[in-house]
C-alpha cells in the first residue's frame, strides 16, 4: 500500500509556543526568567526540548550538556502538564489527511517527540485516529535521522517502504528520507519558510489543499 508518513511538531502542528514555555519554565525554576522567545525561536523548539535548553543556557553563558541533562526531565513534566495550551494544527490538516486516504494512501507519523507525548497532544487534537502508525523517540532505540524509526512507521502502517513518502520540515526530515532512500516533502509554511528548499527536497508542500496532489508526484 502507498504509505505518507508525517513528521508532528513543525508539519502537522505548530507546538512551538507549549514547547517554548515549558522550557522557560526550566529557566524560571532556576531563577533566570524566560530565556526563549515565543516567536524569535520557533524555529529551534521545533528541533526539540534539548535544543531549546541548550540555546536558553547559551545565552546565560553555560556550555556543555550536563545543564541541559538536568533538566530535560522537568521540560517533559511541564510539557505534558500544558501540552495543548498553544498547540494547533496547520490549516487544512485534516482534510488533506482526510484527502490521502480517500485516495488509498495509508498514512502514520514518526516523531522525535516521545511516544506517549505524541499519543497523548495528537488526541487532544482530535485526528489521532486518521494515523495507522506513530513512531515516537523513545519506540525504538534509535530515533531519526535513523531510517528505523521510519521504516517502522511505515510498517506498522500496513505499507511498503518503496512505495513511501516522509513529510516532515526540518533538516532531520529530509536526512531520514534520504537514509530511508525515499522521495521527501518538506513544507513551507513553517517558521524556516522557503529557506527549506536549499535541503533540496523532491517537493515543496506550500498548503495542505496541495497535500494529495504532492505526494502523488512523489510516489503515484
């Protein structure tokens, strides 16, 4: 079966600012105050809780990741405690999911966002069901830019890894595709816009109405 799999935080949702925030709830707890900002630094939330700690620690001139190891557990505490508070899902999401499986593509996600994290923001979300697989940081032991968690995605998805497509928005994204050896779309209305297009991505995806229409240039 022709599988789509999804990237989450950055393709199907922007997450930033509950993910900004429980990071500078880190940074409060230490008695800095808010060291990230909600918009200036999207970007870098949507490279993940470590990320966004070790940026917060740059800037008050602490280097190395022993801080940053420290309080990525209380990250993840804040995170799920206030996972959907500014979450939601980019326009059009839905019906362009809705689109690919009445076209018979079968779609999943894989995340570098903890499993039981990602279960638990796409079901507040409502959409959790459209997904056949989620693949999440800590499923496997490894996590992208491997190919594994990919592949698993797409497995557990009920497709077939030749027949395949990766969605996603970062540089991870399209280093997991190309680990995986499959076509990759990297969307364009997120915090990076059209800069993604030096990743030379096989496609560009500028809305979900167009979501249908990309992947089957990619795969059919």
């Amino acid at each position: 079966m022709r599988t789509v799999i999804f990237d989450l935080d950055g393709t199907l949702a922007d997450t930033s600012g509950d993910l900004i925030a429980a990071a500078n709830a880190c940074f409060r707890d230490l008695g800095h105050g808010d060291m990230l900002d909600p918009v200036a630094d999207r970007s870098t939330a949507f490279h993940g809780g470590r990320a966004m700690l070790r940026l917060g620690f740059e800037r008050l001139g602490v280097t190395g990741d022993e801080a940053v190891d420290a309080q990525y557990p209380r990250l993840l505490t804040s995170y799920a405690e206030n996972i959907d508070v500014f979450t939601t899902l980019y326009p059009g999401v839905e019906a362009g999911i809705e689109g690919l499986l009445e076209a018979g593509y079968t779609v999943g996600i894989c995340t570098n966002k903890p499993e039981g994290l990602a279960e638990e923001l796409m079901t507040r979300l409502g959409v959790r069901g459209l997904f056949r697989s989620l693949i999440g940081a800590d499923t496997l032991p490894v996590r992208k830019p491997d190919p594994a968690p990919y592949v698993a995605a797409v497995e557990r998805a009920g497709g077939d890894v030749a027949r395949s497509a990766l969605v996603g928005d970062t540089v991870t994204d399209r280093e997991t595709a190309r680990a995986a050896g499959v076509p990759c779309a990297l969307i364009t209305f997120g915090p990076d816009g059209r800069s993604v297009e030096s990743l030379e991505p096989e496609a560009l995806l500028d809305d979900y109405e167009a979501l249908t229409a990309v992947v089957a240039r990619l795969i059919g």
